[in-house]
C-alpha cells in the first residue's frame, strides 16, 4: 500500500472513531435538562425568579423542590446539577453558589434554613450531599466539600443543626457525619480537611466543639453514640496520625 492510501486509510478510521464517539456522545448531550423549578419555589411568583434563584452557569439538570429558596437571594449562583429538596433553603444566601464551579451539591427537605448554612457546600469541584433536617442554623454547613476535586463532604439526616457546626467539612479532604450528630457549636468544624479523612457515627459529637477539627490531615473514625462533652475529641488523629474510637465512648 502506498503512503497516499494508507494516509487515506489513517483519516477514514480517525472519522470512523470520532463519529462513532459522538454517537456515544449525544444521548449524553441530549439528556442534558433545563432547570426543573416547583412553582411554589423560588419567590412562588413574589418577585422575579432570578432574585431567589440564578445559575453560575446555564442550570441545566438543576432541581428544585416545593417550597424552597423563597427568601431573597436564597439560591444565587447555583451549579449546574444541584438538587434541592422540598422546604430548604429558605434563608439570604442559605444555598448561594452551592455546586457553583464544577461541584456538585445535592440538599434534601427541610435543611439548610439559616443564613449562609449551606452556602459553598460542594463548590470550587468539590462534592456534597446533605440530608433531611440538617444544617438549619447560621454557617452550619458553610464550605463544606467545597474548594478543590479532593473535597467530599456527607451529612446525614438531622445532623449540624447548631451554629457553625460543621463548617468546612471535608474541604480538601474528605467526611462523612452520619445521622443526628455534631449538633453543637462549632462540633465538627474542618472535620476531615486539608486532605484528612473523617468518619463520625450516629448521634456523635454532639456538645461544643467536641469533634472539631477530627480527622484533619489525618484520619479519624467516631463511632456511634460517642464523643458528647464540650471538646472531647477536638483534633482527633492530627497530623497524619490514624486514632479509631469506638461506639459509647468519651460520654
């Protein structure tokens, strides 16, 4: 075969494969929604609907339940992808710029009522997913998961539900707070950051300050039904060290 043909030979295969990546492709763009917002979200026709909510990006796959961000500037700056549930977010800049920039943000009902309480949750390419009736106070649930693709943060249900509680979980690192835990001030603050990692069990740490900064850069696993007086657990497994309590511990 000469150089002609085979060049020719070379183009037909490069088309064949790019074709064929882009039939793959396109029920993948297709599937792509605009954003689906209750009628009964979002101001409910107070005002106009960019005042509660508006998208760093197009919004695309954005879902927003019944009877959420309905305070002025509750939901700004949201990104693509993010999921609210029904009644959260109703607080100024309760959900701002969650999931803006590449993350990713998923909030379930009747969370993150307060002020700032989830705002940056899973920003900057970072991942997090919050429960039901969880981070409802001032700054509970601020940056958590949020500032770079190593971030992740999971809160459970009825967790963080104090102000400042969990503030910057997981961010850099990653964290996981289960249900009905760190509900005290500032309990579980950077819990898992700076590329840490951080477990906390079932209605744990939950007195002030009694997990912060456990598992930051470093890692650190709470049992269950553990860690409940004031400062108990703060900076546990610091500095790269491995510390593991067990469930009903430090009580």
């Amino acid at each position: 075969m000469n150089t002609g043909l085979r060049k020719l030979g070379l183009l037909v295969a490069t088309a064949a494969l790019w074709f064929g990546a882009a039939a793959v492709l396109a029920p993948q763009m297709a599937a792509a929604k605009a954003p689906n917002i209750d009628p009964g979200s979002c101001g409910a026709g107070a005002g106009p609907i960019g005042d509660y909510c508006d998208f760093i990006d197009t919004g695309e796959d954005v879902v927003i339940a019944h009877g959420s961000c309905n305070v002025l500037f509750s939901c700004i700056v949201l990104g693509n992808g993010t999921r609210i549930g029904h009644d959260s977010c109703n607080a100024e800049a309760g959900c701002l710029a969650a999931g803006a920039w590449g993350g990713s943000s998923s909030i379930g009902n009747g969370s993150c009522n307060a002020v700032e309480a989830c705002s940056s949750a899973g920003f900057l390419g970072g991942s997090s997913t919050i429960g039901n009736a969880s981070c409802n106070a001032l700054n509970a649930c601020l940056n958590v998961g949020g500032f770079d693709a190593t971030s992740s943060s999971v809160i459970g249900n009825g967790s963080c539900n104090v102000e400042g509680a969990c503030w910057g979980a997981g961010g850099g690192g990653k964290s996981r707070v289960n249900n009905n835990s760190c509900n005290g001030v500032s309990a579980c603050v950077a819990a898992g950051a700076n590329g840490g990692n951080s477990t906390i069990g079932n209605s744990s740490c939950s007195a002030l300050e009694a997990c912060e900064l456990a598992g930051i850069d470093a890692t650190s696993v709470i049992g269950n039904h553990s860690c409940n007086l004031a400062n108990i657990c703060v900076s546990d497994g610091i500095g790269g060290n491995t510390r593991v309590i067990g469930n009903n511990q430090f009580n």
